[in-house]
C-alpha cells in the first residue's frame, strides 16, 4: 500500500505551480533592480520561462520519486534524494531556459553569461530551500491528517463495539432450548448465528448494502428460533446494492422494529432501496420514540462516515430512514 507521505493532492500541485509562478516573478524582479540592461520584456519572459521549467522539472522528479524511487528504499534516505532533486530542478529549468535563450543570442543571455555557473548553482539551492520547506508542510499536513483518522476510526470503532449485545443472549438461550426439541434446526442456527458473528467481527466500518441485506437476513432467521418464524421481511426494490453503508445499520433498525413493534402476531418488516434506504414495520406503533444508545450512534456514524443522517417518520408505520448525502 502507497504511503500516505508519499500522496501528493490537487492542493499540493497547486501550491508548487504557484510558488513556481511566484519563484518567475522574483527572478525577473531580481534581473530588474540589478541592472537597468534587464528592465525589458525580455528578462520578463525569461523569468516566466525560467519559472515554468522549474516546475515542470520538479514535477516530473517529484512523480518520478514517489512512484518508483522512495517505496523501494528505507525512509531515512529519502530527505536526501527529495532535497536532490528540488535542487536539480532548478538547475535544470534555469539552464534549459539560458540555452533556450542563447540560440537567439539575446541581450539578458549576453549580460548574464558570465555569472551562468554562478546563477544555476545559487537558483538550484533556493529550489533546494523551497522544495525543503514545502517537504515540511507537506508531511505535517499529512501526518495531522493520518493522526485525525485514527482518532475518527477509534471513534467508529468505539460506537460499534456499543451496539446492543442482547440479541447474541437471547439467540443463545432460543438454541440451547432448540437443541432438545429440533436439533437439525438448532443446527442450522448455530451455523446461521457463526455465519453473522463472522461478518460482524470485519474490520470494516463501511460494507456494502448487499452485503448488508445478507446479515439482515442472517439475523432474521436466527430471531425467527425466539419467534416461530412470526418475523417476515420483505425487500422492495433493491438498486444501488453495492454503495457503501456503515456496517449493522439496516440490522440495527431491523431489530428496533422487533423490539418495539412485536406484538405475539405476524409483524412484516419492509426494507425499500432507493436513494435512501427505508425500514418500517406493520406492528405495534410506539408513540414518542427517542433515539437510544442503539440509535444515536448509529446516527453517529452515518455522519462520522459521511454517509447521512439517520430520521424517524411516525405515522401510521414507524418508518426509520438512512438519508444518503
């Protein structure tokens, strides 16, 4: 896996194309107060130039670097070989643009070529102190983020590890009953109940809707021990099945309508997949339902993940509803 300090965003590219725009304007501003020679259009656009090749070098040793250079080699050397070729950049761009100028014999390249030496080995290590500093930001900004992450994992973690651990009793006490009365079914749930166990000790926060039916449906079956197989779910319309949704959400609200909506009859569970995912039931309604532990931090999570929001509609069904951002 790339490290993380090796990513460069579309944030990073933009502040080294600026410091490189930047880096032209002072070179022609440099030319310009030191000589009255240089205050003509000529010195502006061979700072322009100068800049532009610059960073065109830096960006092909930087993308050279980070793709096939520092994963192979220990992270003790790689200040050196960075540091390198921020310095060759600069080198590099300011000599491309003097021999680009000098086949044109123009005036800036006559006034200048004595100090040519001088010039490309002093800009390649100003290129050397930026590329040092922009290294620097680079790498705390990452580090910050890396440290923010972690924080935010152990928070998720931390909020699934709270999930409801009664049902696991309940099932265990339904088998151990069912071992004496059908024990090919006691059977059966047993491999139903490690089937869920080994899915939800996944380390993964976010699985997909698919994935996610299927311990659903996993969980009714091994219910279904405690009540007779009175527990009926049905599925409508199961599109965008392969989007990303924190992992026991459907199963949270599922047991919710169980909990509160299991009335010693029939109770239909219906799950609709749309853009927002739907869980309502035809059982008993509960008036002033608040969220509990359960259902706060499953709300939690979905904003954490920044997956939605978690809203409760009850009307004439309890209908619970993940709104997708």
């Amino acid at each position: 896996m790339e490290s993380v300090e090796l990513k460069i965003s579309k944030k990073d590219w933009l502040y080294i194309y600026i410091i490189g725009a930047l880096f032209g304007f002072f070179i022609s501003l440099f030319f310009y107060f030191l000589n009255e020679i240089f205050r003509s259009f000529s010195t502006m656009v061979f700072g322009t130039l100068t800049a532009f090749f610059i960073t065109l070098f830096a960006s092909v040793f930087i993308t050279i670097s980070n793709r096939f250079i520092l994963p192979k080699i220990d992270k003790k050397f790689w200040y050196i070989i960075s540091f390198l070729f921020s310095f060759l950049s600069g080198s590099l761009g300011f000599l491309f643009t003097y021999f680009s100028f000098s086949l044109f014999h123009n005036t800036v390249i006559k006034s200048i070529e004595q100090y040519d030496l001088y010039l490309t080995l002093n800009i390649g290590f100003l290129t050397f102190l930026i590329g040092l500093i922009l290294h620097q930001f680079i790498s705390m900004r990452y580090k910050n983020e890396s440290f923010k992450n972690e924080i935010l994992s152990s928070k998720i973690k931390s909020l699934e590890n709270e999930l409801n651990p009664h049902f696991l009793f309940n099932a265990l006490n339904s088998m151990s009953e069912l071992v004496y009365i059908d024990q090919k079914k006691a059977e059966e749930s047993i491999l139903n109940l490690s089937k869920f166990l080994r899915n939800a000790i996944k380390i993964d926060s976010l699985i997909s809707i698919k994935n996610e039916l299927e311990m659903v449906k996993t969980y009714i079956n091994i219910e279904n021990i405690r009540f007779d197989d009175k527990i009926k779910l049905h599925i409508k319309n199961p599109n965008n099945i392969n989007n990303q949704i924190p992992k026991f959400s459907i199963q949270l609200l599922v047991e919710n309508a169980i909990k509160h909506g299991y009335e010693n009859k029939i109770l239909n569970i219906f799950i609709s997949i749309d853009k927002n995912i739907e869980v309502f039931n035809d059982g008993r309604l509960t008036q002033n339902l608040k969220f509990g532990t359960g259902l706060s931090n499953l709300d939690d999570r979905l904003k954490l993940l920044n997956i939605g929001k978690l809203k409760l509609k009850n009307n004439k069904t309890m209908k619970f509803i993940i709104e997708v951002d």
